[in-house]
C-alpha cells in the first residue's frame, strides 16, 4: 500500500472510531513523544496559527489543561503556550479541564503522540477538533504531510 493511501486508510479509522467519545479519555493536554526544541516550537507555532484563524486572538481567552506533569516533562507544551500569549491569546492555565468551568474561555486541549514514521497534533477547542500528520525527516525535524482536518463534536 502506498504511504499516503495507508496514511488516510489510517486517520479515516481513528477519526471514524472516536465518534463522540473524544473527550471522554484525559480530560488533559498529552504529549506522548519527545522533540527537539525546533520541532517543539514548529508545531506550536502551527497550532497557534490554526488557531487564530478560527478563535480571534485579542479577543479571546484560551483555557488550556496541563496534566500534573504540567510543562516540566516535554518540549512541546512550553512551546505551544508560548506560541498562543505570542499571538496575543489570554491563556488561563491548569492541571485539570473540570477546574476551569468556572474560568470564561475557550477549552483547549492538545495531544502529540507518534504516528508511524511521523507525529499527529490533535487540537480540540471549543466543540472542534483540529487534526494534522507531520512526517518526521532524516534530522528530526517535521514536515506537515497534510491540512489541518476539522470536525464538529456536537454531542
């Protein structure tokens, strides 16, 4: 099979097999593979401006959720936080989702995890979800190998 054919055979599965069960796993941001810095910062730098095109910055106070291991144990969370007070996001962190009802903001959360021969960043905010593949090269770095692919979770 091609690579890129069983990459969507791949991402059509798991996006086909969480239905409405996306938030029912860690209701926590997690990042399950270490990258260097420059990767780190090549995929906060990405999810901030994703996430400026859909949620104003300015405008708009993001809720992010850090596991207990908060920003100490990856490269990717210090990085992605960094990213969103750069683009001019209010950022409200915390170690759990359910402390934050009473915070005003948006809910975000991200898991980075490892994909084959590359990584998957997975946004959800708000209702949405934002899903983008990154290969990995012979230097570690990455390479977007797709959009961003977004769904509604309504339910």
């Amino acid at each position: 099979m091609k690579p890129l054919t069983l990459f969507s055979v791949v991402m059509f599965t798991a996006l086909s097999l969480t239905g409405c069960q996306t938030n029912s796993g860690s209701a926590t941001s997690y990042v399950s593979v270490r990258l260097p810095a420059s990767a780190a910062s090549q995929l906060a730098d990405d999810a901030a401006a994703y996430l400026s095109s859909v949620l104003p910055p300015a405008r708009t106070t993001l809720k992010v959720a850090l596991g207990k291991e908060g920003t100490t144990q990856d490269s990717v969370s210090p990085a992605i936080l960094a990213a969103l007070r750069e683009k001019g996001y209010g950022v409200i962190v915390s170690e759990e989702q359910e402390k934050q009802h009473s915070a005003a903001g948006v809910p975000v959360r991200f898991t980075v995890s490892r994909l084959e021969n590359g990584v998957l960043l997975r946004l959800d905010y708000g209702s949405s979800e934002a899903t983008r593949f990154y290969l990995r090269t012979s230097d570690n770095q990455l390479t977007p190998a797709s959009a961003f692919t977004v769904r509604e979770v309504n339910c």
